[in-house]
C-alpha cells in the first residue's frame, strides 16, 4: 500500500487567522495561530499562501500531526482565506497594519459604525468615512488609496503564486504598471524582466510558459535576445558583436539558431535593437545605448571644434599670487597642464593618486575667478569630497540634472544648465546614458573639464566613457604623473602605483605605515581575522567607528568571501540582535536597525541612487516602514517590497566603492577570488583608502592580481563614432 493509500481523508477546517507568526513572500510558507469554527482556543496552522493577514477567514484542506517543538498543529494542503464577516475579524483585519490610517482604534471605531458594511464604504463611499471621530479629508483619501493598492497587490501575488512564481515583487509591479499590472502580466510577461528591478529573463520566462507560450514560440525567441543585449548590459558592454548575441539567446532557450535569426529581422524592422558594422565587426545594440553613443560623440565632436572662451590671464603673475595665498605652488607639470586647459573648450585631467589633480583643479578655479563654474560627481560621496576640497557647493549628475524618473530630466537640450565652466570629478565612473543626459543640457557656450583616475575600474553601469575617450584621442587629455614628496610619503599611494605599474608592492610590515599586508592563505581563517580586525583590533588601535569608519571591499559577491557571506557575518558581529532592536527579513536579507545599508538602484522618486550609502534609523510596523538616514542626514522610508533595493553594506563590491573614500579599507584577497582579480580591481579598492588600507589573504592571489590587466573587456561603439570619418 502506497503512503496515499494509507493516509486518512483530509480533513477540512474552517475560523479565522488570530495571529501571523510567521511568513515569507518567497515561498508563501506561514506558520499561523487560527481560530477553528466552534473552538475556544486558538491551534497552530502551517501551509502556503500568497498573503495572509491577522482577521481573515479561512478554510483549510489537511491533516492534523504532533510535532515535539510546537505540539498538535494542523498541517494544510490547500489554504484558501477571505475577507472576514465577523465583528471581531473585520477588527482584527482592519486594524492589522494593512491599511494605511488604520490602526487597531480607528478598526473599532470604524467597525462600531459601518459594521460588515466597511469594505465596501472604504472602496465605493469613502466620504463616509469621515462621519467617524479622528478621520479627516487626508485620512480618508490614505485609507482608500491604501485599500485599493493592498487589493491590486494580492491580486497580483495570487497570479504569480499560481504560476509558481515567488510574490516578493508584487508591489514593484502594482507601482510600475498600476491598475494594468494583471493585463500585462496576462498579455506578455517578458515585459517585467525588462521594466521592474530584480525580475529577470527567468521568471518572466515561467509564467509565459505557464501561460502556455510554445518553446520556440517567436515572442519567446525575440524576449531572448533582447534580453542577451539586457544581460550584456548589466555587465557593462552597450553592444555585442552580432554572433556572440544570437550564441547566447540560442542557448538561454534552447532552440535553432533560424529562430534566432528571425527574431533578429523582426526586431531590426521594429527598431527594438540596431544593428551596425565597426572595425568589420557586425554589433548589435540597444536603441537606447546606441542613441546615447551616438549624442555623446556628435556633443564632444561640436565641443572639440570650438575654440575657448577663457578669460584672458597673465599666467605666470597669477600662479604665483594664488600660490602665495594658498601655499600650495604648482610644479612645472602642473602648470604646462593649466596653460593646456587654457588652450581647449573641453579637456580630460587624468592621473592616479598623489600627482597634485586636487591642487590643480583649485588652481583653475581660483584662476577663472568670477566666471559661473559647476561642480558635479556621479555619487553623493564623490561630490561632497569634491565640496570639500574645493571649498564650493558640487552636485552629483542626478541632481544637477534634475532626474525625474521614468527616463525623464528635468534638464535637456531645451532646457540647457545654466553656467559657464563645469567641472565634474571621478568622470571614469560616468556611464554611457548619464555622459549623454550630461552633455546634452550643457549650454551651447560651456567649457568642459572632466577629471578622473582613467586606470580606475569602469563604470558600474554599460560603456567605459572616459577610457574610450582617452584611447581615441579624440578629446585633448592631461595625464599627471609625477608623485609629489607628501604623497610620496604614504605607502596607500606608492603601493597603489606599483600595482597600477604591474609590480607588486612592498608587503614588508612597517611602524606607523597606511598600508599593511596580513598573509592568511586559508579562506576560513581569513574570514574570522577580518571580523576581528573590524570588531576589535582597529577601532582599538585606531580608535576607528567599526560601522562608520571601516569598510571591507571585496572582489564578488557569491561564496564564502563575498559580500553576502562577510556582510552576514559583518552584521553578526558589529550589530547583533537584540530584544531592543527591530528587524524585518526580505528577499534573503535580515534588516535591523542600525545596519549598514547602501541603494543598488536608481530611485527617482525617492531622490536616492545606486551606491549612497545609509543606516536604518527606524523599522516601525503600523504600517511597516523602514527608514533610512543616508549621508548628508536625509531620511528615506521604504515599504517591505521596495526592500530589494536595499543590501548590506558593512561589505561591498570594489565596483561599488567606487567614487568613494573611507578612513579605513579592509580588503581580502583570496584565490577564491579567481575570476574576477586583475590590476584595476585591487587599484580601485586600495585608492578608496584615506588613512588605512590592509590587506589580508594569500600573496600569490595578490600576484595574480596585479598581473592580469584588462581581462575583463568591454564593448561599446564610442570609439569607433569618434574615430569614424
């Protein structure tokens, strides 16, 4: 006899939810206190659900079984639930925290005036809601819009829970497609790998095929080379050569490379990619990435061609007054590259570390005297460093430019910036699309100066600007070499430039040095002497903020030394639980107040973007928000679903870092790191280091390192625009 043969009849149960003890979106997996029909006291239920909220009423289809840790409890096959009918559960539910503006008081007022009639005042005659004591016109409008979002929500995760599809993400759709969002789920699913953060080609791929898509079904096909050219994308290319492009969509899906040449036709017709032929490589791009290729390289060509408009100087005078008030005189390199900046419209200032950028970015300034200069950086960090060395307000990109969100600037061609000299920092961090957005609302008559470190890695999102500029020489650029006595005088910056020269640096431990290199081969061993170094050792000998001061860069993500394994651990040691400490757990992540958190993502809305960096001030539950205090003392609240933007930050990608400084670098080194070590990487992460840079793990991964140079290349068409004709 089979296990289901000789298993009793399920039985059915029927209350309401007393309590949610436990739930996670990802897997609808709940553990519940429920209320049986007739029944005094509430029993433990566990089973599977979209959503599930304190007041509902259910009916369950299962067996009861004894457990040792939680005694008799009933184990459920099917879980269905509904809105209550009852006094007491229409309480319960209303004053849960699903509603914005309820609380469990205004549940019992509104329950004592409305009784079972409430959902349908609040969704169709909302104005009575303002008969009861405390609810006003404001109140009233948060009460509907609330219902109505928390209705469209569920209705969404029961459409992806019965496609075998984790719910986590259903409110980032209800806000992306609004009332629409179960149409164009219905209608074409490859639309949210496309258009909503952390849903990819895969899951989008489920639900069709749940809908019934064929394997090679052509909508099927041309999702999956839109998605190569996304996923090419995602890892800093703007284009693909043409075969490369249909290799991988072929092979994502799994069908005849014909099928994949008739999605290519079909979508050049369309214009949904373009296709074009550099250097005698057939490429194909995104028409985004392409247009935008396209703006920067026909701006940077009309820049180029115009002469300056600088004041006129009498040079020699001036350098040496601006030296005298500042202290700071110009070395004949320094000053060859201000008479250089002088001579052009648009100019790139390049160098590494310690060759006097900073000095002579100061110089230019105090030289230009009363014209309007603009100073902007990618980052909040890079700018507020940039404020700070300057004495003068700097904006990052986002802000100078006005985003909007939705692709939109609040500054454009038609409405150009207004200045006349600008100035923007860490330029090798500036991705294609923001490079273009830039250049197009430059006024007509604006000098340009772009700085930055080009050895540097690329930028996190697609293109590598600076360094395709430099490389065609199609823009005038200053490269600073030369290594001035004080910075010469820090081991951080001569270590960085022997890496940068393909030499390892002096590892030999030395009194009061920046630099330290702490040999531990053993992954696991490594792993427990860079908790103690940020727990104890440091702040002890430093006196170093172990969360505000220290931070750890690490090549990758995955595996026992990336960022989620030593945030984890991170986290354990420097802000463990505790009785006084909220905490939420999402998409994989325990939030607790106090973290470490920075923003993977472009958020318009909430004005804050990929790479600021946060704490959690505050996790409150009716209704549940987290709230974070980014640098600068802004706060930003966020709702359990948005949390995906969010990760830990004790530990961060070298990628992440960049355009930002810390007083402490703590940076592992690993063969584990295999794959991704190479020169600019380790380059990248020392240079990110103010006062303290150590190094810990093995010296041959090290040596690897600083070997591999450019292994990682990118694709991209700028070059080949500026160069061509």
């Amino acid at each position: 006899m089979s296990d289901a043969e000789r298993r009793p009849p399920a039985e059915v149960l029927r209350g309401r939810v007393e309590r949610v003890l436990y739930h996670t979106e990802d897997t609808g997996y709940c553990i519940l206190k429920v209320l049986p029909e007739g029944a005094r006291e509430p029993v433990g239920l566990v089973g599977r659900t979209p959503r599930v909220v304190a007041g509902e009423a259910f009916e369950a289809s299962g067996h009861w079984q004894s457990t040792r840790d939680y005694g008799r409890q009933f184990k459920a096959d099917s879980l269905q639930l509904e809105r209550p009918d009852s006094p007491e559960g229409i309480e319960r539910y209303l004053g849960s925290g699903l509603v914005e503006g309820i609380g469990p008081a205004y549940a019992k007022r509104l329950v004592a005036r409305f009784g079972a009639g409430i959902f349908d005042i609040i969704e169709n005659e909302s104005a009575k809601l303002e008969e009861v004591e405390g609810i006003g016109r404001k109140r009233r409008q948060e009460i509907r819009a609330s219902w109505l979002k928390q209705r469209a929500v569920h209705a969404i995760m029961v459409f992806l829970h019965a496609h075998g599809v984790s719910s986590a993400r259903a409110l980032r759709i209800y806000k992306t497609y609004g009332d629409d969002a179960l149409s164009v789920l219905q209608a074409n699913p490859y639309r949210l790998a496309q258009d909503i953060h952390g849903i990819g080609f895969k899951t989008a791929d489920q639900i069709a095929r749940q809908l019934g898509l064929d394997a090679d079904a052509p909508e099927r096909v041309r999702a999956a080379l839109l998605h190569s050219l996304a996923a090419a994308a995602g890892n800093g290319h703007t284009c693909l050569p043409e075969n490369e492009a249909l290799d991988q969509a072929r092979e994502l899906i799994g069908v005849e490379a014909a099928a994949v040449r008739e999605a290519l036709a079909f979508l050049s017709g369309t214009g949904d990619l373009v296709q074009a032929v550099q250097d005698g490589v057939a490429k194909l791009w995104l028409p985004a990435l392409r247009t935008a290729e396209i703006h920067i390289a026909r701006r940077l060509r009309e820049l180029v061609a115009r002469p300056p408009d600088w004041p006129q100087i009498d040079l020699e005078p001036a350098l040496a007054a601006i030296a005298e008030r500042t202290g700071k005189p110009l070395a004949p390199s320094q000053v060859e590259a201000v008479r250089e900046v002088l001579r052009r419209r648009v100019l790139i200032l390049t160098g590494g570390p310690g060759v006097g950028k900073t000095t002579l970015v100061n110089t230019l300034l105090e030289l230009l005297g009363d014209r309007e200069i603009v100073l902007a950086a990618p980052t909040g960090r890079a700018a507020r460093r940039l404020a700070e060395s300057t004495g003068r307000e700097a904006k990052t990109l986002h802000r100078l430019l006005e985003a909007q969100g939705g692709g939109t600037w609040g500054r454009h061609r038609g409405r150009p910036l207004e200045g006349q000299v600008f100035v923007c920092d860490e330029a090798s961090m500036i991705d294609t699309p923001l490079m273009a957005h830039f250049l197009a609302a430059l006024p007509a008559e604006a000098h340009l100066l772009l700085v930055g470190d080009a050895d540097q890695l690329p930028s996190v999102g697609p293109g590598r600007v600076l360094g395709d500029l430099l490389a065609c020489g199609a823009v005038p650029a200053v490269r600073l070499t030369e290594i001035f006595r004080q910075a010469a005088a820090s081991r951080i910056i001569t270590s960085a430039h022997a890496i940068n020269a393909g030499s390892l640096p002096d590892l030999k431990p030395a009194r009061d040095s920046d630099f330290f290199f702490l040999d531990e081969p053993d992954p696991e061993t490594l792993r427990t002497t860079l908790v103690e170094l940020a727990r104890t050792r440091l702040p002890g000998k430093y006196g170093f903020d172990p969360v505000a001061d220290l931070q750890v860069l690490t090549p990758m993500n995955r595996g026992p030394l990336g960022t989620r394994a030593l945030n984890e651990a991170l986290q354990a040691a420097l802000n463990p639980p505790n009785e006084t400490k909220f905490e939420i757990e999402r998409f994989g992540v325990t939030f607790r107040v106090g973290d470490k958190v920075i923003q993977t993502n472009n958020n318009y809305d909430k004005d804050v973007f990929n790479g600021d960096i946060g704490h959690i001030a505050t996790i409150d539950t009716e209704p549940l928000r987290v709230s974070v205090r980014f640098d600068g003392g802004r706060r930003v609240e966020y709702e359990p679903g948005e949390l995906d933007e969010l990760q830990l930050a004790y530990a961060l990608s070298i990628h992440k870092s960049q355009g930002s400084e810390f007083p402490c670098v703590l940076l592992p080194v690993s063969k584990q790191h295999y794959v991704m070590l190479e020169r600019s990487l380790i380059y990248t992460a020392l240079t990110r280091a103010r006062k303290l840079a150590v190094l810990i793990g093995d010296p041959a991964a090290l040596e690897m390192a600083v070997r591999r140079q450019s292994s990682r290349r990118r694709w991209t068409g700028l070059t080949g625009l500026l160069t061509e004709g």
